[in-house]
C-alpha cells in the first residue's frame, strides 16, 4: 500500500519516473548507469547511490554514500541528460537539486520550496525543460483542513537550477489546481499532455457539505474545494488531464478529471505516448486507456484487468512492449504484462505469473542504459531487489546477489546513463 502523507513511522511510495529511451553504454568499465535511492527512515532522509554492473545488474554502493536530503523524500528524478537529480521531500515541502559529477557523486545546489503542502510525485519531460510537481493541498488547505491539491510546473534551466513556477493566467497564482489528495501523475514524451491521478479516498476525512458538487469556495471555507472542472468527485479516484501550452502553461481538458477507479496509487504511458495506465490498490486491478488526439483518455475494451494485492506502482518498460505492477502485500512480488501495441490492451505473461521479489516494494525503475534490468524498492526490508528483464519475452529472471541493503524504508528511485561518453539508441520495437 502506497501512502503519500507519511512520517517516519509510515509507509511512503512513488513511482519514480525518469525513463529515458534504452541506449547502450561504451566505455572502458562495466558500469552501465548509477542507481539513486531515497531512503525516508532518517530524519533528514538519505540517497543511497549504486553503480549497476553492465553484464550482471549487480548493485554496488559508491563509498560516499549516502548523501543526507530533506525530510521523508517521495520522489526522485533526473535531467535527461543525467546531469542534475531532484529529490521531493513530503515533511518540508522542499525540491533539493543535486548535480550528478562523472563517478556519481552528488553536489548539493539549490533547495526550493513547493507553492502548497505534503509534496507527494514529480516528473520531468522529455526535453528536461519543465519539472512538474504535485502537492497534496495547495494554499490555505492542510491535512487538518483538507481540500484540493494543485501542480506546479517549474522551469529547468541549463545549469539545473529551477525557475519561478509557470503563473496559471486564470487565477494569477503559482500552481493549477487539481482534485483532492493528488498523489502521481505522467508526462506524455511528445511534452503535450501531462495526467494526474487523484485519490481523495487516501485524504483526511472530509468535513461536512464536502461532496456537494461544484463547490467553488475559495482557500480557507470550511468546505473542500473542487477543481475547475468542477466535476471532481469526493470519494472515487480520477485522472486531471491538462494540456501543456507554450512556456509550459498548463489547461485543463475539456471532459477532465475523468473517473479513475476507487483508490488509485499511480500511474504511467507508454513511450508512444498511445496509451496510459494505472493501478487501483483497493480493488487489486490494473486500469488503461487510450489517449486521443487533444489528450483525452478512453477506456480499454476487456479492462480492467487484475493485478496482485495492494498494487502501489506502475511502469512500462522503455521500448513499451511491457508493464510491471509492485503488489505490496506482506510478501511481495510484481505482475508483468505484454501490451498489445496495435490495442494497448495488457495480457499477463504466459506461464510467469507473479514474480516473488521481497516483503513490501513501493517503486518501480527499468535502467535505461538498454533496459535490462529491473528494480524495485523494499520498504520494509529496507532493501532494493534486482531483477533482469528479457527484452523478447518481458519475463523477469534474478540477479546476483539480490536484494541489496538500503539506508532504510526506501521510497523512491532514478537512474542515470553512466559517464560522459557517446552513446547508442537500442533500437525501439
């Protein structure tokens, strides 16, 4: 189970995006990229940096680490061109970016503060251009009282500091709303359309009048505060789709938010950007939809589609061909799929079932140096677990010497293509 507004005794879990399209590495070592994790047990919170081993996916932790960041990280992301990472911190509403030096290290640079509260997902676009972040309540809400989150969409500079956040023109404020308790969200890899997923079920209880539809009362009524749709319902989940304008402007669609399930956790596109999906940890099921040409979505036929128990993250592997699902149920394991591409409809691998990883994992990453490996965060065993990937058949096979010790309850991953040598695009199927 995935939860967003965590402390130290709390469960925490985001999808780490940060996957680029597979490539593969040249160089006089094995190192294929280095591995971040952020780690929520100490208070500050810790990365703990690995190097993946190119022939084995053998994890290995550089000497210095880990580094210390702010309180309870959620999220982690890398600049495409893998030489800034941002890690978004929960408990101090704080982005901290890092510069990532050629042997892994991290340089602390800046640290900048979110518009609203309990920062809970962030990505960044194809292009590293726009960093997009979710709080779980904008301005003049709380956990005590609750209301509407928003999203923030910061400008990524050349040398990976971050600009003044996007202004909405509508409302003259920093952010743009979004449903209640948004917890993750995509970004199209055509930079088009970005997708928020809200859980209102996972917010504080809502106080009374609360579901009454439309409510428009501005920050500070005793009411919750729905978003411009006015459409956003109070119980179930649903998905804000927003188009992204020039300067990184963002517009909800017409038809947004669209229902999404009862309690959904997180979410992810293909690398055509054709399809999107998502997983619902109440009812166990993975959804999907297809994208139209303004950014809307349409459900599946045949979905939704069953998952493990306690399904908390979602990813699809770098060349699209593939879906792996965390079930984070007291023993662990992930589910895959193969997409149909002609359809995007999801069909769970022949014969493979499961895959037993360990006792809880809260994120999902595919390295991107080839997409040969796998790896999923243990909250509760305080680990990673590695996993290889074969790239015909998606099935999921062990690596050496799996799991490996975290700093502890990790949340988050990123990875970044080692050293600063050419590389090679794999080709995409």
């Amino acid at each position: 189970m995935k939860f967003r507004t965590i402390g130290q005794a709390a469960w925490a879990g985001a999808v780490s995006a940060g996957l680029i399209l597979g490539v593969a590495a040249c160089g006089q070592d094995n190192t294929l990229d280095y591995l971040y994790v952020a780690s929520s047990k100490n208070s500050p919170g810790q990365i703990d940096v690995y190097l993946v081993d190119g022939p084995s996916g053998v994890l290995t932790p550089i000497k210095e680490s880990p580094y210390t960041t702010g309180k309870n990280p959620v999220s982690v992301v890398a600049t495409p061109n893998g030489r800034y990472l941002y890690v978004l911190n929960h408990d101090d509403n704080t982005i901290i970016a890092y510069s990532v030096n050629d042997d892994a290290q991290l340089t602390k640079a800046n640290t900048y503060s979110t518009p609203g509260s309990n920062p809970t997902a962030m990505k960044i676009n194809s292009t590293g251009t726009f960093l997009f972040v979710l709080d779980a309540f904008q301005p003049g809400y709380s956990a005590t009282t609750p209301g509407p989150g928003d999203i923030v969409v910061y400008p990524v500079n050349t040398d990976g500091s971050l600009g003044t956040p996007v202004a909405n023109s509508a409302t003259g404020k920093s952010y743009f709303p979004t449903c209640n308790n948004p917890v993750d969200l995509t970004v199209l890899n055509n930079n088009t359309n970005v997708y928020v997923i809200d859980d209102p079920a996972g917010q504080p209880p809502k106080l009374a009048g609360a579901n009454a539809p439309n409510d428009q009362r501005s920050p500070g009524s005793t009411n919750i505060v729905y978003s411009a749709s006015g459409a956003c319902s109070g119980d179930s989940g649903q998905i804000d789709v927003y188009g992204i304008g020039t300067g990184g402007a963002l517009t909800e669609i017409a038809g947004s938010p669209i229902a999404a399930g009862v309690t959904p956790t997180a979410i992810a596109s293909t690398p055509t950007d054709q399809y999107v999906y998502a997983v619902d940890l109440v009812d166990n099921q993975l959804l999907a939809w297809q994208t139209t040409s303004n950014g809307m979505l349409i459900t599946l036929n045949n979905g939704p589609f069953p998952t493990g128990t306690y399904p908390d993250a979602v990813i699809v592997d770098p060349r699209g061909l593939y879906i792996y699902v965390a079930n984070y149920n007291g023993q662990g394991s992930i589910s895959a799929y193969a997409i149909n591409t002609a359809t995007g409809v999801p069909s769970a691998l022949s014969g493979t079932g499961a895959y037993g990883v360990t006792t809880g994992p809260t994120s999902l990453i595919v390295e991107p140096n080839g997409g040969k490996y796998l790896y999923s965060t243990d909250f509760i065993d305080n680990s990673v677990f590695g996993t290889t990937l074969n790239a015909n058949t998606g099935a999921l096979g062990s690596v050496e010497n799996s799991p490996y010790p975290s700093t502890g309850q990790p949340t988050a991953m990123a990875a970044v293509v080692h050293g600063p040598h050419p590389t090679e695009v794999v080709p995409q199927y």
